[in-house]
C-alpha cells in the first residue's frame, strides 16, 4: 500500500509547471490523476482533460468526464492560474476582470463543480496554490496580489463551509518557483541571468524553490497524514515570508 491507494485526483493547470509536478508525485505516490488545462496533453498514465477555468460549461464539463474517468473525485487540486505585473495604474478593468475571472473564479467554478463527487468520498480535500503574493506586499503586483490575496480568504472560507462534510480546504503559499511561467518573465527581461539571481536573492535560502518542493507541500495536504489540517496555508517560499535576516 502506497499513501495515495485508491486516491483519485483532479488537478487544474496540471500541464506544466507546479501543476504538472504535483500529478506527477500524486501518481507516484499511488494516485490516478486527471490534469485539467487549456493544453490536454499530459503523458499516460495522467489523463488529460481539456478545460478552460475562466469558462463554467467548460469546467462543469471537464470535472464531469475527469470523474468518470476516475470513478469519483477524492481530492482537487485548485492550481491554474495567470500572471499579470503593474500597480493599479498600470492594468485597465478589463485586464482586472480576466485575472480574477482566472485565478479567483476558476476555483470557485471547479470547486462547485467538484463538490458533489467530494462529498461521496472519505477522504476528501481540496488545495488550492495560492502565493507569497497573498501576505507579502510585493511591489508591481497589485492585480496579481488581489488576486491570491481573494484565494487565501477563499480558502478559509471553504474549509469552514465544508468541514462539516468531512471535506479538509488548504492552501499553499510558493514563492519564486522555477516554472515555464517564471522562464518566460526572464526570457522578457533585459538580462535573464542576472533577474534571475536577483529573484534568487529575494528568497533567504538564496535559490528559487522547486515544483517538486511545493508538489511535495500540495501532497501532504491532499493526502491523509494531514487529516487534522484545515483552513490554513503552508509556505513553501525559502523563508520569504517569514524571514527577516539582518543585511549581509
Ligand atoms: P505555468 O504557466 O507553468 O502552468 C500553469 C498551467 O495553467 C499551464 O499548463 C496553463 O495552460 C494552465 N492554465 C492557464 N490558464 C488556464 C485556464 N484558463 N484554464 C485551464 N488551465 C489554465 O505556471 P506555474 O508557475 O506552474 O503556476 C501554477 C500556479 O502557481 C498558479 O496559480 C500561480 O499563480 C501559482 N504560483 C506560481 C509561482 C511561481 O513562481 N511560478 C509562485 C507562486 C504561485
């Protein structure tokens, strides 16, 4: 018996990056696992299902074919998200509307659609990848911030609505993460390799973290050993959060 036996899983932006890391260590771990994302192209065993969050039909449809596939929905992990960079001056409504249509309401509509399969299970529990951007104040940040600022208070409020059906709501707070994603913000910058050691720099354990390492975090919350835990946030950020190192 491995952790995750019988454990079937539903993971949002599972294509790439954090996503793709933790389907990859849930199946590892004994888990079979549906990857929803705009790209439906995930390599066998992971099932891949083509959703769009920002689109209800799209969503309500992909959970319906991912739990049929599975049999059932143990455990969702709420991942898929977009970047945006700028003060409040810097992005119009719109750009506002299709960040928090993405990171915000695209947990609320795959939670939605994913409740009725979570409740038929016992070991229920829903992770949602939130950011360091939640707490920290960082600057050129203001949508993004607002963004997983809504999904930190989201997920508390979730873990209180549905504890009570046995359903655990957490969430994991990353900081600099070596993705795709944080690969095309250093592609666009003058010198890659020195915003790259800047953003190193950032973290106190001076290197940016891993998918696997916050994989690693999405896991323990998803899985039974943490049965006790929920409507809390775990960082995996090298101590940026929590930190305050004197000046070298
Ligand atoms: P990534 O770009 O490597 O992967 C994101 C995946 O989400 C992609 O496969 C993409 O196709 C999918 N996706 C995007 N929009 C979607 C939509 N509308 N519907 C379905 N799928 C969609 O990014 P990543 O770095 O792995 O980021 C994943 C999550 O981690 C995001 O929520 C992000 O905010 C969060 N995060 C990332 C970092 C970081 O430094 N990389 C830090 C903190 C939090």
């Amino acid at each position: 018996m491995t952790e995750f036996d019988g454990i079937r899983a539903v993971v949002t932006g599972g294509a790439s990056g954090i996503g793709l890391a933790t389907a990859r260590t849930l199946l590892g771990r004994g888990a079979r696992v549906a990857c929803l994302d705009l790209n439906p192209e995930v390599d066998a065993p992971l099932i891949g299902v083509r959703a769009d969050v920002s689109d209800d039909a799209s969503v309500r449809d992909a959970v319906r074919r991912a739990a049929e596939a599975l049999g059932g929905i143990d455990v969702l992990v709420n991942n898929a998200g977009i970047g945006a960079q700028g003060t409040v001056e810097d992005n119009d409504d719109d750009e506002w509307r299709r960040v928090l249509d993405v990171n915000v309401l695209g947990m609320v509509r795959t939670t939605r659609a994913a409740l009725p399969y979570l409740r038929e299970s016992a070991h229920a529990a829903i992770v949602n990848t939130c950011s360091i951007a939640a707490t920290a104040g960082l600057p050129n940040r203001a949508l993004y911030s607002a963004s997983k600022g809504a999904v930190l208070s989201l997920t508390l409020a979730m873990a209180a609505d549905h504890v009570r059906e046995g359903i655990r709501v957490n969430c994991v707070n990353p900081g600099t993460v070596d993705t795709p994603w944080v690969g095309r913000l250093l592609d666009a910058a003058d010198d890659p390799e020195a915003e790259r050691a800047a953003l190193a720099a950032r973290q106190p354990t001076g290197r940016l973290v891993t998918p696997e390492e916050v994989a690693a975090a999405i896991a323990y919350l998803a899985g039974p050993v943490s049965g006790a835990t929920t409507g809390t946030w775990l960082a995996v950020d090298g101590g940026m959060a929590g930190l305050r190192l004197r000046p070298r």
